[in-house]
C-alpha cells in the first residue's frame, strides 16, 4: 500500500471509512455489485482498497481445520480445495477461493474479487450457497461454522489498517459458545 495511503488513513480514519466501507452487503445475485468508487474528497494520491466477496477466519482456528484436512500451509488452501474438488469430479457450480493474511491475526478467504470477470462474479452471486456448501464441506466445517459463513460472507474491504474482527464477523473459537472445535496449538 503506497505510503500516501496510510498517512491517509491514519490522519482521515473516518473519512476513509466512510469512502471505503468495510463490508458491502453482496446484494441479490441477478444485479451487479455496486463497489466504491473513489470519490473526489479523497486525494489523488490515495488507493481504492480491494474488495473481495468472502469472510474472514481467526489464523488459529484456520490452522486446525487445515489439519484436519490434511493441508499444512494456508499459502496452499486454494490448490488443495481445488484438488479435492477434481476428486470429487468436479461438482458444479463452483469456484476455487483465494487467501490473503491480514494483519494483525486473521485470514480473508474470498470466492471473487472486484477484478474477477462479470461472469465469475456473477456465477459466485447467482449459486453462492451451493459454492459455500461445498467448501465447507471440503474443509470439513461444522454445520454449525458453515451457517457462520453463510451468514457473514459478503464483499469486504482489506487494507493494511484494518482492524482485528470481532468473532460475530471473524470465524474464531469465540464465534461460538461452548463450541465443539479445538484448536490445536
């Protein structure tokens, strides 16, 4: 992120915010995603943040489901949910996701982003329950965790200054009272 960016932010928090939401409903799947635009009170040199349609994930409570489903690195989630997607045989509507760490402690697992062609994004919109049904069942979520997701997928914003998520936004052992998932340390 260019330095001018966070100097912004950090001098113009709300502001930025206010430009640049945090999150943006996904909204009905046969209309396109209205995403910010920059608007002419923020500065020229200043960065649109990238918007992707996904949900964040606690690096911890990441970590053990990659355990369980046999992947070691979160760096390598998107080739292994492909894989075990093709040993499936392909099962559609589906679309492989991407990952991205944020700071300080958290995961954005994102299905399409605001550079994806219309017709991925469309695709995500028109069967994104049948896309999440099947990724959680790849990563072997609860149904629980999987309702979790469903609920709180939605196009967020990653930035640099973002900050840590609440666990009723961020999928976490606290995002669940008396929950059955340990982690593993």
């Amino acid at each position: 992120m260019a330095l001018a960016t966070l100097r912004f932010i950090e001098k113009y928090p709300e502001l930025y915010n206010e430009a640049f939401p945090l999150s943006i409903d996904l909204g009905p799947p046969d209309v396109p995603p209205q995403l910010p635009v920059k608007p002419p009170s923020i500065p020229a040199g200043v960065q649109k943040p990238f918007y992707g349609a996904g949900f964040f994930i606690n690096n911890w409570y990441l970590r053990g489901h990659l355990q369980k489903i046999g992947c070691h690195e979160a760096i390598v989630l998107p080739s292994h949910v492909g894989r075990d997607w093709r040993r499936r045989q392909c099962p559609e509507p589906f679309i492989v996701p991407s990952i991205l760490p944020c700071v300080p402690r958290d995961a954005f697992i994102y299905f399409v982003d605001e550079d994806s062609p219309p017709r991925e994004v469309q695709k995500f919109l028109a069967h994104r329950d049948r896309i999440l049904d099947i990724f959680s069942d790849i990563m072997q979520f609860t149904p629980q965790e999987a309702a979790f997701v469903r609920k709180n997928v939605r196009w967020y914003r990653h930035s640099y200054r973002d900050e840590t998520l609440p666990p009723d936004i961020c999928l976490d052992q606290a995002s669940f009272e008396g929950g059955d998932f340990m982690l593993v340390g």
